[in-house]
C-alpha cells in the first residue's frame, strides 16, 4: 500500500473538467488522504513488532522492492546505502519489520514523525502473504506503536495504483478519508528503477501517441 512522504500539497482550484492525456513515461493516480484521531479497540492481535535502527541496506531494499513493486515503490531502489543509513538516522523516521509466532518476517512499517504528528509513508506485506488477515495485524501492531507517541492524529495518503480494497481496509483501521487529489510521477519501469515487468496491470506508455497514427 503505497503512501509518499511530504506535506498535503496546495489546493488546485482552477481545473476545469474533463479528460486530460499526459506526456508518455509518467503516470497519474488518484490520491486519498486519510487520519486517524484516537485508537479503534480490538482492532487485531497485533503482531510482533521490531524496531530497526539501522538496516541492513541490501536487505532493507530488497524486502522494500519486493513488498513495493506491485505497486511501482521505488525509493529504496534509488537510494544509496549513504542516503539510507542517513535517514533512518534521523530518529524522526521509524522503520518496524513485523513477525508472525513463528518469528518469520512478514511485512514492514515506516512513518515519520513531526511535531505531534505522524505520518505512515510506507506500509504492507510480503505478496505471498496477502489474504491471510496479517494486514490488520500489522497495521495493529503498527498503531500500537505510533500511539505510544501520544501524536494528535496519525495521517496517510493511498492512491488509485493501489489494492482497490486499500480505502476500505484503511477505514476498517480507524482512518477516513479528509482530501483527495492526484499525483503524477516519473514511471519507474522507464527509468530504469523497477524492472519493466512490474506491476502489469498498470499500464507502461514509453512512446508518445501521435494523432491520427492510429
């Protein structure tokens, strides 16, 4: 489930409706913000939650690119091993690998705090591990650890890529909805970031359509 780290952008008050192609090689989504402002009881038996301060880089991007490339993430992808041990040395930034009774390693946290504010930038499970009800146990286990934080309000943003069911499960999670938008962005199969392969069900467009040429 894809989320981006930054401030909600400035409105845009002067579209106007209807359709609108954009250039070849970049893609727009839909995006939802979503908060939460007090805890949902009894949410899930939270799973084993680890802290980790600092990652491994090659296995810290590995398990990013293989939860995260369904879903075109590829900021770990483009980070240097420099630029991730440096923010994850941040302590506002927060990074937690979740773990069933077995002990195996079955999805991953991050979220950043400001203020007294925390945003969750990058959530979800392995893929081969979907459909079994460790979301809500992630995401519990995540909870409990952002609200330890005392935060006024946990905050995220989703978006068309992802999982239709990711508004639905997020509310079932105690978030709602609070602004929507769109976000366009460089495709990270065309750059070079994520293999071409990726995430098939969203369209890759590398060529510019011409009118007329078909």
């Amino acid at each position: 489930m894809q989320v981006t780290e930054g401030a909600l952008p400035d409105e845009v008050t002067d579209l106007t409706s209807g359709y609108r192609r954009v250039p070849a090689g970049k893609i727009i989504n839909a995006v939802t913000w979503m908060e939460a402002r007090a805890r949902v009881p009894s949410l899930a038996r939270p799973l084993a939650m680890t802290r980790i301060n600092k990652p491994d880089c090659a296995s810290y991007r590995a398990t990013f690119v293989e939860i995260g490339a369904p879903w075109l993430w590829d900021r770990a992808a483009e980070m240097s091993d420099a630029e991730i041990a440096a923010h994850f040395a941040d302590h506002r930034h927060h990074l937690y690998y979740g773990h069933d009774e077995s002990g195996d390693h079955v999805g991953m946290v991050e979220f950043s705090v400001t203020g007294d504010e925390i945003e969750i930038t990058y959530f979800g499970l392995f893929p081969s591990l979907t459909g079994r009800g460790l979301g809500k146990r992630l995401m519990a286990g995540a909870l409990d650890e952002a609200w330890r934080l005392n935060p006024a309000r946990i905050w995220l943003h989703t978006s068309s890529i992802d999982h239709h069911s990711v508004i639905g499960f997020y509310r079932a999670c105690g978030f709602e909805p609070f602004a929507a938008g769109f976000e366009i962005t460089d495709d990270p199969r065309i750059k070079g970031t994520l293999p071409r392969d990726a995430a098939p069900q969203i369209p890759l467009i590398e060529t510019e359509w011409v009118p007329g040429s078909r």
